[in-house]
C-alpha cells in the first residue's frame, strides 16, 4: 500500500491510471479505497464549483448591467449570453446541481460574490444587499434587467 500512497501523493495522474488498471483487473484489494473515494467527491465539488463560477459571473455582468446602463456594450451581453448557455449546459448534464439554485445559503453566497465582483470592476457601492431577481430571470435569455 505504501507504494499506492507514494504514487497519489507525488503523482497523482500516474496513481489514478493505477487504480484504474487494478479496477479492470479486478484487483479489488489492492486499491486505495481511502483516495479513491476522496476523488470521487472532489469530482462533485469540481462541478459545483464550476456552477458557482457561471452563476458568479452571470450576476455580477446583470449587476453591471443595471446600474451602469450607460456602459452596456456588446462585451457584457456576449458574456451573459454565455454564461447562460453554459450553465444551463451544467446543469442539464448534472441535474442534481440544481438544488443549488434553491438553497438560500448558496445563493447568499454567490451574491455576495457577484456584487463583490461587480464593485471591484466598476467602482459602484450602491447596490442592493439582497438579489433583486428570481433564479428563473436570472436564467432566463430574454430577462435583461433595466434600470
């Protein structure tokens, strides 16, 4: 097992493609069930992660957008755009992030984020404390916030 070890905690591509051949092999007490599984679970943190981000950055540019309608260009709706369309991709490719969208903690989160964001980029401080739109505006392509 100490050779397992050495492999995942200097190598980790070279540890995982170990693991893999020993599953295929069937060489099921050989495998570092520990790190296997620890792996696992960081696959799922790896996607709400990347959930968190789009939706970050989705606010964020409807924050710009709204309070600073004099610099709307064609920059922030590209970008809102997209990181509609990708998250809409994430979530119809795994479906159980979207319990995210309704957990009140989580929101919370990513709007502190977002208006953090939008502050650091355009200097503005007055925006709202709480999110000002339903998750279905926020997602919706045709919802474009006006001021």
């Amino acid at each position: 097992m100490s050779t397992v070890l050495a492999n995942y905690n200097g190598d980790v591509i070279a540890w995982a493609n170990e693991q893999a051949q020993l599953l295929r092999a069937g060489q099921f007490s050989q495998l570092d069930i520990e790190h296997i599984a620890d792996e696992i679970e960081d696959v799922g943190r790896s996607e709400q992660r990347e959930l968190a981000s789009r939706m970050t950055v989705l606010i964020a540019h409807l924050l710009k957008w709204r309070y600073q309608p004099e610099r709307k260009g064609n920059s922030w709706r590209l970008t809102i755009e997209a990181q509609r369309e990708d998250t809409a991709y994430v979530l119809k490719k795994m479906p159980s992030l979207k319990q995210n969208l309704n957990d009140d903690q989580w929101l919370s989160i990513i709007w502190k984020k977002a208006k953090a964001q939008a502050i650091a980029e355009t200097g503005l401080e007055n925006l709202p404390d709480d999110y000002p739109w339903t998750m279905d505006q926020i997602l919706n392509p045709d919802f474009w916030p006006e001021a």
